[in-house]
C-alpha cells in the first residue's frame, strides 16, 4: 500500500450529532470473521431486522483517575469494581459480570464517547444480533435490549430503535467473529461489523466500505455529512462518501496539502479510471499479500 494514511475512524452509536455520536482519536484493529457465533442465547423475540448491524465509525480516548493524566488503552487500563477511577469495572472480553448481568462501555462522565465498563441487567426476553433493540436515555448509556455478548447499535435518535449486532469474542491479540464480519477495536468498544468489497462498494443503504487494520474491509454509517466528495479534506476514514477513502493528501494535487487527509477514489487495477491530474490507480496492497477477492483493489494517486 503506498502512501495511504491509516486515519482514525469514529464509532457512532447513532445517525446524526448528538447525544448518539462520538468523537474520535484512536485507531483500530481487525480480524477476519470466523464461525464462531460468540454470543449467547437468552430467547430473542420478533424477527431479523433487515438492515445490517453497521454504524459509522469512533471510538473514545483516554482513561484515568481523578487528577491522573496518565492515559492507557482498554484493555490494559486497571479495572476499578468501585466505579470510579479509570472506570474500567468489568471486561468485554471475558463478560465477567454477575449471573443475569453483562459488560457494557457506556459515558460515564455524562458525555457522548464510549470511556468506560460497566456491569448492566439482562432484559427478559433479549434480542440476538440482527434483531431489533432499543436503548435506556441515549446510545451511550450502557442499557440495552440485547443480548449477553451483543450491543444495541446503529441506534435512531429519531425513534430510540437500532439493531442488536455481536461484540468480538476471544482475545484482544486473536478475536474472533461470527462467519462475514470482522471484529473492528477501539479502546472501549469491540464490535463485529460485516466486511465488504470496496470496489463493490456491496453494503447495505448508504453505509460505506472502508479499511480498518492491514487486510479487511468493513461496512461503516458514512459520516461525511455534506462534506467527503473527492478531494474534499477528511479527518477520519468514515468521512469520504461511500467509493472514496481518506488518504495521503500528497497523493493528489488538487488536496489541500495541510489537510490531514483528503478524500480519494478507490480503483480497480484490471480497468483503472482515474479523473485527477497525473493520477494512477495504485495498488492497495504489496504485490504476492492480497487477501483472497481483494487483488484488484486500488487507490488512485499520484505514482
């Protein structure tokens, strides 16, 4: 991959700004789906939404005790059952809740980021990934309609109702996800989202196809609002309209150099189109490293 910026992402729980949107300054890891399921029954009602358990991209920041400004990353900051201090009570990775309850992130300074754990209840009747959920307050809280293992996301500010999607099993170093879907890390949240073609650009509705790690691809709410047309300045990678991804601006003279990112069309290397001056569709990935349907993926930039 040349000269593409690995820009952080931000993880909303919602669809506009507001109290179901985060803002973003980390970065993100992913693995290739498994089957492994990674969830846990608890007798879900109604039926499979028909949209996917996608959301647009964020994840939260810094942790530590009053009067600390030392920072460190979920899962590593020290846990607190108090509830206060780093905020981390409980771990996502091994939902080491009480008997009836699971780990959530949620804002526990009152906030719109994700920044801590918590142990909540699981409501009777909890729905499975792919069903329909709703959120006690606003996407952040911590209280859902989901199961143990799955989080209510893609969260309505309209009508409170978004879908119950698997968080990531196994470990921070080898998480697994159910058979489609690549398990998406930020420093609170550890969500499976379902992969995607960028070139295809094959995801549902409006949600956009982009890159998280060094290999996958997953589907994302495009947060560009009425920004992310080609060369428009990015911050994020969720910020390009979907087929555009925010890169290097020095790949294109028609960016902003100052920018941190611009946003740029992907390509195909077997009918490279290019609109920009002197662009050329360069390939996404070292020669002999892409990953199985993904050989044709290209940016397009200046060589």
């Amino acid at each position: 991959m040349m000269r593409i910026v690995p820009l952080v992402f931000v993880l909303t729980a919602g669809c506009v700004p507001g109290p179901y949107s985060t803002s973003a300054t980390t970065s993100a890891s992913t693995t290739n789906g498994t089957d492994s399921a990674g969830t846990t029954s608890a007798g879900a009602t109604g039926n499979p939404a028909t949209t996917s358990p996608t959301s647009s991209t964020s994840a939260t920041s810094t942790a530590g005790s009053s009067g600390d400004t030392t920072n460190c990353s979920f899962p590593d900051c020290p846990g607190d059952s108090s509830g206060g201090g780093w905020g981390i009570e409980c771990d996502l990775w091994t939902q080491n809740c009480p008997e009836g309850q699971k780990c959530m992130p949620w804002a526990n300074d009152g906030g719109v980021d994700w920044n801590a754990t918590k142990c909540t209840d699981v409501m009777p009747n909890a729905g499975k990934p792919g069903y329909e959920c709703t959120v006690e307050g606003v996407g952040v809280s911590g209280v859902d309609s989901c199961e143990k293992g799955a989080m209510c996301f893609h969260v309505s500010p309209d009508t409170g109702k978004g879908i119950c999607f698997p968080m990531c099993m196994g470990t921070p170093d080898a998480p697994t996800c159910p058979k489609g879907t690549n398990c998406v890390l930020t420093e609170v949240l550890i969500l499976c989202l379902p992969g995607c073609d960028p070139l295809a650009q094959d995801c549902v509705d409006t949600d956009s196809c982009i890159p998280y790690g060094d290999d996958d691809f997953a589907c994302v709410l495009d947060a560009s609002g009425d920004m992310g047309k080609q060369n428009d300045p990015c911050m994020s990678a969720d910020a390009c309209d979907p087929g555009l991804f925010c890169a290097d601006p020095a790949l294109a003279t028609e960016c902003d150099p100052q920018a941190a990112g611009c946003c740029l069309p992907f390509c195909d290397l077997s009918m490279p189109e290019c609109t920009n001056m002197g662009a050329k569709c360069l390939a996404w990935y070292e020669p002999g490293m892409e990953p199985p349907g993904l050989k044709n993926v290209g940016i397009c930039g200046l060589p």
